[in-house]
C-alpha cells in the first residue's frame, strides 16, 4: 500500500516537473504566446488518474502563483497567473481532468484525440472569456487573435501528448 502511494505521488511530481520544465518555452504570437504548456497539460492528463492530473496541473499553478518562473516566456507571481491570459492558465487541471477522464474510459487513439479536442475546448472558452473580460474586447476579434491561430498547433501537441503517453506506458517498468 504505502509503495502504491509513493508511486502516485511520485508520478504527479514528475508530471508537475515535466510541466515545469516545458511550459515557460513558448513563442509570442499577439496576446496569446504558443506555449509547450498546453502539450505538458495534455501529457499529464494522459498519464495520470482525473483526480491526480488536477492535483499535478494545480501545483504547476501554485508553483508559478509562489513566483517560480514556470509560466510562458518564464513568467510568474500573480500579475501572471490572473493578467490578461491567466483564464488560459487556470483552465489547465480542468483540461488534464477532462483528458484523464477520456483516456480512463477508451483506449481508442480517435476518441483520446477527441478528448483533446474537448480539453483545448475548455481551454479556449474559459481563457478566451476571460480575456474578453479582461480586455473588454468582443467575442470575434478575441477569438481571431486568441483561438484561431492555435487550434490546429493544440491538436497537434495533444496528439504528441497521447504518443509520448502511450510510449511511455508501454515501457514503464513494474516494481
């Protein structure tokens, strides 16, 4: 029992390192930068039961909320987390737990990358209120320069997550 807790807790601080690591590497294309943090996400929640791809995406969070500069273009601290595109951020456990809830109930590769679908989904609405909120702007011109450009990079991090995920547990060792 307590080598089965190691292994879990184990597994969301490597998921959160992972996540650490890959988020802050990001390309500034308008007021949304494309950002290996949404593939970090995805991979979580592709490796991890719902419940421990929240807690793994909300550390990541808490992590750069605590000023570790984790978030895209090695940002950090509240002016990060709750700015402009924080909706963007705060929407990442919501998208681990929706892919993790997907990949716990098909192994399909088509309805995981559906499940992507549905994560970038929740990505989007929640990110792109915000911003609207934030900015004050309307609903077409927030979603031209905050959605459009990265649903096809999304779907493609997502299908690398699902790959990297299923390499992975093909390989991992049992102890």
């Amino acid at each position: 029992m307590r080598n089965d807790a190691v292994s879990r807790l184990t597994r969301m601080a490597l998921c959160t390192a992972v996540l650490c690591t890959v988020a802050p590497l990001s390309l500034p294309i308008g007021p949304v930068s494309l950002t290996l943090g949404v593939f970090g996400v995805l991979l979580c929640g592709a490796l991890l039961p719902p419940d421990q791809a929240l807690l793994a995406t909300t550390a990541y969070l808490l992590l750069g909320l605590a000023g570790l500069p984790v978030f895209a273009g090695f940002g950090a601290g509240p002016g990060a987390l709750f700015g402009v595109t924080g909706g963007y951020l705060l929407a990442y456990p919501l998208m681990a737990a929706v892919l993790s809830g997907v990949c716990a109930v098909t192994r399909r590769p088509a309805a995981r990358l559906a499940g992507v679908a549905l994560a970038n989904l929740c990505c989007y609405t929640l990110g792109t209120g915000w911003f609207m909120w934030m900015t004050g702007q309307a609903l077409l011109p927030a979603l031209t320069a905050c959605v459009l450009p990265f649903v096809l990079p999304d779907l493609f991090k997502g299908w690398c997550a699902l790959a990297l995920a299923a390499a992975l547990e093909r390989r991992r060792v049992r102890l």
